[in-house]
C-alpha cells in the first residue's frame, strides 16, 4: 500500500510542505531524482535531518523499486542510448558510431589542439535528425573560458546545409564566472533540460575555473571534493535524461614522466572515473589532429586522424 501512495516528493515521509519547496526550487522534483541523492545533500538543501534524509530516500527508492535488476533488463536499456555523430566517420568508427548518451565523454588536449571545434561542432550536430546522426535536440553549452564563437557555429550550420540562425535559437549558453556558478549552472540545466528538448550539455572546460581558484597543494582536497560533487551531477544528468554531456579538460605536464608523453588531464582520478570515454587530442600537420582513445567502457584503444576547417570537423 505505501508504494501505491508514494507517487511525488510530498509523499515522502519526514517531507513536509517547506522541506519539498527547498528540494523542488533545487531541483529535486521527482521520486527518482530523490532515489539517487545522497542523504548529505538533503540534509543542506533542505535542512533535513540525516535520519530523516535517508528514510525519504529509502521510501523513494522503494518506490520505484530500485534494486538489483538482470543483465537481459540491462541490455535492453543499452538499446536506448542514443550515438551523436562528430561530423567525421574516423572518429565515429573510434568511438564505436559516435558519442554516447547516458555518459560524460570527456576530450583533453593542450592549446591549439581543437577541443572547443568539437563542442562546436556536435552544438550543431545535436540537431540533425536522427537518421543523419544527430539526436534531434538542442543544446546546453556551459562557457568557462569566454571561447564560445557563434560565427563558428554559423559556418559550421551552413556547410551541413541547416539553417543558421535556427541552429543558433536551439543553443543556449551560459559563461560560468568561477566554479561555485559554473556548479549552480549544471543544477539549474536539469529544468531546462526537458522544457527546451536538450539532447547535449557541454560544458568547455570542466576545469578551467577550478584549477585558477584553488592553487597549491593545501587546496587539492577541496578541489577534488568539490569537482567530485560537479562530475556527479553531471553524471545523473546524463543518465537520468538519456542525454549527452561533453566536456573539455585542460592538461599539465607530469615531472616525473622521463620517457614519452608527460601531458596529463587536470582533475586527476575524480574525472578519470567520472568520465566513460577519454579523448586525447593533438595538433598534428597544417589542419589535421589526431584523436586517442584513452579509455572506454567497450571499446579498445585507438586513433583517428581528421581536419578541422572552416566547415567544421571533417574526414582527411
């Protein structure tokens, strides 16, 4: 019977009118929403006790009957991730038919090496149908660097034969002035997400704001915390609403690297795990770069080699 009553936030128990307006303007509008937070979380946005913040989730869990489920009923699931084309078949074919929904993909690179084309690039792919590889959506785009160019995306439209200025209407931007607003931004995506069709969230770069605000060594826990919170909500975002998030990582070069590549990721083990898929990009000669997988649920390691014009992202 408890299951049957429990059908919105409100039938919580511990939940009362104040508490579910807190949780409702934070954007923890629904029984699944409420299923995977953590007790923590409840506990500051709504000033919830912690007893109480784990009941309301164990009642909404129980709910929607979360819990082991077979493989069968996992692979049907799979069914339902939706693949974004880059523009290029190399990299679709690197990435097994192009970037998964459901996941955070993350591309890294130094300067120069193309990572802002890419969000360019599948800001207007998203929008193609989907027999032409696009998700039929729009696009979130969080800007941290002030690198968001619409003339790019205008010359990109035009060379897949799209209406520009449409294609403009269905991306919104955002420019995060430092990590606090670059976090509050992912939480309010969640409300946009199903009112204006989204099928992308970009957010370029992950780290930028994070890496200038916390320097030195006694500040890398509470970086890693806080870009552990953001990499998760990320995560739920893209697995809650079948979406796709992309994200673009600076590098450092590691001392201790002797022989080979010392390029490294910023964010360390945090965004390692967070992120299913890694691309390593790097200039190569006149337009052309090289893409690596790095790391993949499914996939092998790879390269691919393609261009960047001014038409966007294509084959060589």
């Amino acid at each position: 019977m408890a299951k049957e009553k429990i059908k919105t936030i409100q039938d919580l128990p511990g939940i009362g009118p104040q508490a579910s307006e807190k949780l409702i303007a934070a954007g923890y509008k629904t029984l699944e929403t409420m299923a995977v937070a953590s007790p923590s979380e409840l506990v500051e946005i709504a000033g919830l006790g912690e007893v109480t913040a784990a009941k309301a989730i164990k009642a909404a869990r129980d709910a929607l009957e979360m819990g082991y489920e077979s493989a069968a009923d996992l692979a049907e699931k799979r069914k339902l991730v939706g693949k974004l084309t880059t523009g290029s078949k190399e990299l679709d074919t690197l990435i097994g038919g192009g970037i998964e929904t459901q996941s955070i993909t993350e591309i890294y690179g130094k300067f120069a090496s193309g990572k802002t084309q890419w969000c360019f690039q599948t800001a207007v792919m998203v929008q193609m149908p989907k027999e032409k590889g696009g998700l039929d959506g729009a696009c979130l785009y969080i800007d941290s660097e002030n690198s968001f160019r619409p003339e790019r995306v205008v010359a990109i439209a035009e060379a897949q034969g799209l209406d520009s200025a449409e294609v403009l209407k269905n991306i919104f931007v955002a420019r995060a002035y430092n990590s606090d607003h670059q976090m509050l931004l992912v939480d309010k995506a969640e409300e946009l997400v199903k009112e204006k069709n989204i099928k992308l969230l970009i957010v370029d770069s992950l780290t930028s704001q994070f890496r200038s605000e916390f320097i030195g060594r006694g500040t890398l826990a509470e970086r890693q915390q806080k870009l552990n919170k953001h990499m998760r909500a990320l995560q739920k975002i893209a697995e809650m609403n079948n979406i796709v998030v992309l994200v673009t990582n600076q590098v450092m070069e590691r001392p201790d690297i002797m022989f080979g590549d010392p390029t490294a990721p910023i964010g360390g083990n945090v965004v390692a795990h967070a992120s299913k898929t890694r691309l390593y990009l790097r200039k190569s000669k006149e337009d052309k770069r090289v893409a690596k997988l790095v790391d993949s649920p499914s996939l092998p390691d790879g390269e691919a080699i393609y261009r960047v014009t001014e038409q966007g992202i294509v084959d060589v």
